[in-house]
C-alpha cells in the first residue's frame, strides 16, 4: 500500500488565499463605526494590494503558474475592488453611478467568458486589463487615505487638500480606463459575440406574472438651519461657535424656536448683508460672486446649549466671539414688529463637524422664504464627519460665552434624532 500526499498550495496560490481572507476583514472593518475603522481598512486593503502583484510576480518568476492560480487570482482581484467600492458607496465616498459601471463591466466580461467556455474557448486577459485594476485600486486607496486622514485629526495640510480635490479625478480615471479595457475585450472577441447571436434559440421565453408592486421607501428627511453663506463658512472654519436668531417673517409671532438639537446648515445669500458683518470676516472667509446652480452641504451642527438673552448687555459682552457687526445685532435685538415679540435673541452654541463628501441639492421652492428651518431630503445616518473644533478647544470656548452671558441654559430642543458617525 503507497501513501499518496495530500495536495498543497504553492506560494503564489497561498498568497491568494490569503487576499480572499483580507477581503473578508476589510468588509467586516468597514461594517462597523469605530474610531479607527477606516485607518485599519486602508492597512488592509494596502496588504492586500501588495499580495495581488506579489503572487504574479513569484508565480511568473519561479514558473509556478497553475490553473488553480488561473481561477483564483483574478476572483480574489474582483472580490477585493467591488467590495471596497461597495463599502466605500455605503460612506458616501464613491459616485455610487461609476461603481455601476464598474461592476457591470465585471460581469459582461464574465459572461463573455463564459459564452467562450462553452465554445470550448479560452479568453487571455488583456494588458490594458492590469492597468484597469490598478487605477480602480489607486482611486479606492485616495479615498481611504481621506478617511484615515480625517480619523487622526490631519486636516488644513497640503496633502489633504490635494486627496480632498483629486480623489474624484482619480476616479474618473478608473472609470475611463475600466470601460475602454472592457470595449478593447469585446472588440477583440466579437465574434463570439456574433456566433452566439446567430444561433440563438428561437423559443419564447415563458411568461412571467409580473412582480407586485412594492411601495417605494420613504425619502430621508432631516433638518437644516439657513444662515447667511459667509456665516455658514465661519462656522464651517471654526471661527465661531454661536448663532444668534430672532426669526423669520414666516416663523409667527414668536419667531424663532430651537426646535432641532441636530441640524445641516444651509448657506444662503438671501438677505446676506456684507456691510453689516465685521471686516474680519471678509479676510476669514473667500465667497464666490458668481451664484452656483447646486447647493452644497458640507457642514453639520450640534446644539449644547440654546439660551434665550433678554438684555442687550448680554448680547454686547458676546462680541468677540461672532461676525456680526453691532448694527445688526442691534436691529434684531430690538426688533419688535409682530404682536407678542420682545427684544431679545436666542443663543445657540453649537458643535460642527465637517462632512468627508458634500451632499449636493438642486435649488427648490421649499428652500425659499424668511424662514430658519427647512426639512432636506438627505439622510446623514451614515456620512462620516470631523468636528472642526477639537474637543477641548470646544469646551473652553463654551464655557467662555457660558460664563460671559452669566446665565442658565434652557433646553428647548425637541426630541431625539439619528445621529451622524463623527470621528
């Protein structure tokens, strides 16, 4: 009786397992909110790059090619690029239109394999193909790079502004080269293509009853505070940390009300008074003259305190801490048009995060009017963002206008909202 050996892999194939093993961590890392998620999915997806181009490099190098290799290289490859776009789509990072593409690509070159197995043909992967997988891991990498970044608290740095500005560059690179490898593919095989056409079954195919009708789900909708752009910008740097309110004309009689503890803040330029803001804001902040189609959400605010200033005194102490000017604050202070107002302002102190990829919104009329709150149909659950004042900073600066006002914080804030995943 001989004893035969149990099969091994070689290196080359290992290596491969391997890359399915890392897929499988990286999803499950991307899967969950924690502090450092996106710095461990890029070391991860890092590792598992280097062993897509190791285990070429040992199997060619040491004539260790098999068809096993064959199979498994190019599945851990497609694994390891539509998951990560996949995940990075669920960020809110990748279009989710060009990851279509993307993926659809993936299966029509699939199919046309498959139609050449049949045919008892063998399709060779085209050079233009290695470039492709290498531009779709170039552009995954820059986004995880932007994440990872804005975990570790780097920000205002050459290197995230260019991974900030490119990464959609690098992204349409991908897509342009993805889908002019899949045109030189089918272009190069078209006559499989053509064949398969020619003898095509003439049988119907059965019918089918057709799918009930399924209710689409509801359209997100959160809140959002409207302030003068400028404003919006100053918050948005953490240059300020209040907003004084008294109301808009379509708010009533009372006026304002904190009714949100979570907002976005949606800049306007409606009613946006530059003689009325303090010199330093124009030096602090770079708005554009010309009016954008699309608005832009980049910013989000939290509420810990909203305080309502009865006396002028109160207000004037909190000078240095806004950009507005003394005359404004004076004619919203004193304004008492509508029966049941009273002078006084309400004070907000709230905490902003920046989001990683904002949110874009065609102009709407239900954006319009003097009003303060306005309901988005965008759903931040699960946008990744960095507060733009550091946590401490934050806290002496709010107990700085806490202690300048010299009075109690009210809450008027209505019910619990979902929360948005900060870093």
């Amino acid at each position: 009786m001989t004893l035969r050996r149990a099969p091994t892999l070689n290196l080359p194939n290992q290596l491969t397992v391997l890359r399915l093993g890392l897929c499988g961590l990286f999803l499950i890392t991307m899967s969950f909110d924690w502090s450092y998620a996106a710095t461990t999915a890029f070391l991860i997806f890092t590792l598992a790059s280097l062993t897509d181009w190791l285990d070429g490099e040992i199997a060619r190098a040491w004539n260790l090619v098999t068809d096993l290799g064959k199979l498994l290289d190019p599945l851990a490859d497609k694994i390891l690029i539509i998951g990560a776009l996949v995940a990075l789509v669920d960020r809110h990072v990748a279009p989710m239109w060009m990851v279509v593409v993307i993926i659809a690509r993936e299966f029509l070159i699939t199919g046309l394999r498959i139609i050449a197995a049949h045919k008892q043909k063998i399709l060779a992967a085209e050079r233009v193909g290695k470039h492709k997988t290498v531009s779709q891991i170039v552009a995954i990498l820059v986004s995880l790079a932007c994440l990872s970044l804005g975990e570790l608290g780097v920000k205002e740095t050459p290197l995230v502004w260019f991974l900030n500005a490119s990464q959609i560059w690098f992204y349409w690179i991908a897509l342009i080269i993805t889908v002019l490898s899949g045109a030189i593919y089918f272009w190069k095989n078209a006559s499989i293509v053509n064949e398969s056409m020619e003898t095509a079954s003439g049988e119907k195919p059965s019918e089918k009853p057709a799918p009930a009708a399924v209710e689409p789900p509801p359209a997100p909708s959160a809140p959002a505070f409207k302030e003068w752009e400028s404003i919006v910008e100053a918050l948005g740097k953490g240059a300020q940390i209040i907003i004084l309110r008294k109301g808009g004309i379509a708010e009533g009689g009372e006026g304002f009300q904190p009714h949100h503890s979570q907002f976005w803040l949606f800049p306007t330029r409606h009613h946006q008074q530059w003689e009325k803001t303090k010199p330093e804001l124009q030096r602090l902040v770079a708005v554009s003259a010309t009016e954008e189609k699309d608005i832009q959400l980049h910013y989000f605010a939290e509420v810990t305190d909203a305080i309502y200033l009865s006396s002028w005194e109160q207000v004037a102490r909190l000078d240095d801490a806004h950009f507005w000017s003394e005359e404004i604050m004076r004619e919203r202070f004193d304004y008492t048009g509508r029966p049941g107002m009273e002078p006084g302002l309400h004070l907000l102190i709230v905490r902003v995060s920046r989001i990683n990829l904002p949110h874009r919104l065609a102009p709407s009329p239900e954006f319009d009017g003097c009003k303060s709150w306005i309901d988005l149909p965008v759903d931040w659950s699960q946008d990744i963002a960095t507060p733009v004042v550091r946590a401490e900073e934050f806290a002496t600066r709010r107990s700085r206008i806490l202690s300048t006002v010299s009075t109690v914080a009210v809450s008027t804030i209505s019910g619990p909202l979902p929360t948005i995943a900060t870093t």
